[in-house]
C-alpha cells in the first residue's frame, strides 16, 4: 500500500514540476500560464487549432527564452506589428513607434511647445528655415539663415535635425540657451529663449505688391489651419486684390475635418465629400453654413505630385464647383480616409477606414504600373506648368518661380478678358 502511495505522489511532484517548467516563462513574465501550450503537450491535433494569437503568443515566448540572441520585447512587438501592418499591402496603412505617433499627433494638432522656429540640415548643426511670427525666437531676435551650433552650452557638431530639435524643446516656461552663426557677424550669437506654446501656422497670406495679388501658403489640415485661413483671406481681403493664388503644393493633407471646414469659406452647405467604407457604407459630408468669404476676384490653386489627401480634396471640390483654377502638376491621388487608434504605450496604429470621392463621384485614386511606377490618379491641373527646377528656383517669388508666375498671368488675363474668354485660354497648355 505504502509503495502505491509513493509511486502516485512521486507521479505528482515530477507532474507539477514538470509543468513549472513549462510555465516558468510565464510566471517569470508575471503573467498567467498558457494553457494553450500546456493542452499541446496532451493534444497533439491542439496546435493545429490554435488561433493565430496563441500561435504568434507561442513563437514570442519561445524566441524570448530560446533565441542565442539579446532579445527586445519591444523591438519584437514592434517588428511584429509593422509586419502585420504592411501585410495588407496598402502604403498609408501603418504601425507608428512613439516617435512617429508624437510627430503625427503634432502636425494633426497643430501646437508644440518651443521656441516657434523651423529648422532645417547644416553641416554645423541645424539652420533656422523659418522663425514664426510673435514666437519666442522672434522675440529674441534669431532670424531665417542663422545656424545654430549649441543648446544649452552643448554643441550640435554631428547631431541629425530631429535630436537638435528635441534638446531645444521642453517644458513651457523654461528657458533654452542657444549660440548661432549669422552671415554677416564676425562672432557667434547667444540667445536665451523661454519656451511656449508656439502654433504652427499652417496657413499664411502676404500680399504681392507688383501684381496685387493675394498669395496664401496652406501646408496641411491641422486643428488650427482653418482660422489661420480666415485670418489671411481677411487681411489680404482689405487690401483689395485682383485675385487670389492658394498654394498648396507639397501639401501632404491633414484632418479631412479642416478641408470640408475650408471649403465652407467658399462654397457652403454643398457635398464636399462621400466616403464609402466596407460593406458599402456611405456617408457625405456636407460644407458648413455661414462662413462663405466674399471674394469677387478669381482664385487659382497651385499643386504638384506631392498635394494629397486633404489637398486634393480641397483643391479638387474647389475645383468642381468652378471656384477655382488648378495650375501647375498632377496631384499625388490619395483617395483613402485613415484613422489614428492610440495604444497603451503611446505608440499608435494609422488604418485606413474608407475611401473618398469627390462631389460629382470621381475617384482620383493613384494607380502604378508593376515597376510601381505612376499610370494615372490624381487631379488634373486646368494649366499644366510643369517647373524647370534649378539653383535660381525660389518658391513664392514670381520672377523665380514659373508656376505662381504663370497663376497671376492667368489672373490679370481673366481681369482683363473675362471669364469666357478665360475658359478658351486655360484649355492651352502653360
């Protein structure tokens, strides 16, 4: 009898070791058993059932206690997740590192805390592109063409644009110290700089004194581009243009939220948009009432190969509505509505949702041929200029710039011909 009872619990501890083993991964992770892998072992048809999850879950855990390799959890899931992504095979579909999910955050949002200045590559750290209007650095005195060479007494010597913008960045209120090179001065710069909530302007007018023109830059769809917008129609409104140039070229797009809103200021309570998801879904989303802007004179939009998303749809109801003339490339053709999902560790996941169509039903979706090289898509500009970049190029300067320069030809010539007539001329190649 004594010899049964100890041939059953001798069974019993070897058992219980036995799958203490098989779990110790687990338990060492703080996290359950997995009884999936557990009823593998007594099921051989087990594995063969198991749900992609558990399969993925089973492969994660062996790499992580297997693998010859130092191993990153993280660096694992993250790989994981941009291949299931990419896996669908659409390019504006995506799995966002936090990194990427903050930059995407910010330009949707439209605000950071900084010190208002857009950098850009140099070989002695980063070059001040652009300082923004009221920002802290305007303030100061740090002007466009300066290169900054030290944050905070650390040099910049080697250090790519985004690291040198994150030194620069912090908490509002804190001050930043840096030292620039400006052409023209014999010894470096220092500027002590208090950080702030700086907005992004995504929408900017200036008028163009020759041709008393109104030029408004739109470079995305964020939360705040839409007042930006009425701000810029108003100022050069008062000052009574000929006309108006949009230029929206390179404009990646944005908030389809902000382009339905825009185009309000133009055209109101129309289709803007239709959006059809899986399973045949429609939904049209109609322009707001009550913010048309009174502008009398005529309105050209300035696009390329890199307008998309929000741009296009803009451009291309503006455009339908014969609000507008397109002057320049083909639009990009990005014809598909994403959703930003947020995840626990602040990384996000970009899905694409739906796809769009504009007012008369048109899909300009891009389509490539093997080599993945571009067939069709996109909007088709009324003038085609197509720019003969070189070293004397500047964009938004008229007399360097032959698509604006062709935009305000084609304004005077409708101030001066009428819109018939114009209709005949933009037929013609530019």
């Amino acid at each position: 009898m004594k010899s049964i009872a100890y041939f059953f619990l001798t069974a019993i501890i070897v058992c219980v070791a036995f799958l203490t083993g098989l779990s110790w991964r687990d338990l060492w992770a703080n996290r359950p058993p997995s009884i999936s892998a557990i009823r593998s072992l007594f099921d051989p048809k087990a594995s063969s059932t198991k749900s992609p999850t558990e399969l993925f879950q089973d492969q994660y855990n062996h790499i992580v206690v297997a693998s010859a390799m130092n191993v990153s959890p993280t660096k694992l899931k993250y790989s994981a997740m941009s291949g299931m992504f990419a896996a669908l095979g659409d390019p504006h579909t995506s799995f966002l590192e936090r990194d990427d999910s903050d930059s995407l955050k910010l330009e949707t949002r439209g605000d950071f805390v900084g010190i208002g200045a857009r950098l850009g590559d140099d070989p002695a750290g980063a070059r001040v592109v652009m300082v923004f209007k009221n920002s802290p650095a305007e303030r100061v005195g740090v002007k466009g063409g300066d290169s900054i060479i030290e944050v905070d007494g650390k040099t910049t010597a080697g250090l790519e644009t985004s690291q040198i913008v994150n030194r620069i960045r912090g908490k509002e209120g804190t001050n930043v110290r840096i030292k620039v090179i400006r052409v023209g001065t014999a010894s470096p710069l220092n500027f002590t700089i208090k950080r702030a909530t700086v907005v992004l302007p995504s929408a900017e007018g200036r008028f163009l004194e020759d041709s008393k023109v109104g030029y408004i830059t739109i470079s995305g769809f964020a939360q705040p581009t839409t007042q930006q917008l009425d701000h810029a129609i108003d100022d050069l409104l008062a000052q009574k243009p000929i006309g108006f140039v949009l230029d929206l070229r390179s404009n990646p797009g944005g908030l389809l939220d902000a382009a339905v809103s825009m185009i309000g200021r133009f055209a109101e309570g129309k289709p803007a948009v239709t959006t059809k998801r899986r399973g045949g879904r429609e939904e049209t989303l109609f322009t707001p009432v009550g913010h048309k802007k009174n502008i009398k004179v005529p309105v050209m939009i300035l696009m390329n190969e890199e307008s998309a998303s929000a741009a296009e749809i803009f451009s291309g109801v503006l455009q339908e509505y014969k609000l507008a003339t397109l002057v320049g490339e083909h639009s990009y053709g990005k014809s598909s509505v994403q959703n930003v999902v947020p995840l626990i560790d602040m990384s996000s996941a970009k899905i694409t949702i739906a796809k769009y169509y504009l007012p008369s039903g048109t899909d300009i979706g891009r389509k490539l041929d093997e080599d993945g090289e571009y067939l069709s898509g996109g909007l088709r500009p009324d003038v085609e200029v197509i720019p003969n970049h070189n070293e004397d190029t500047v964009l938004g300067l008229p007399e360097k710039d032959a698509q604006l320069r062709k935009a305000i030809e084609l304004i005077r010539q409708r101030s001066n011909l009428g819109q018939t007539n114009l209709r005949e001329l933009i037929r013609k190649p530019g």
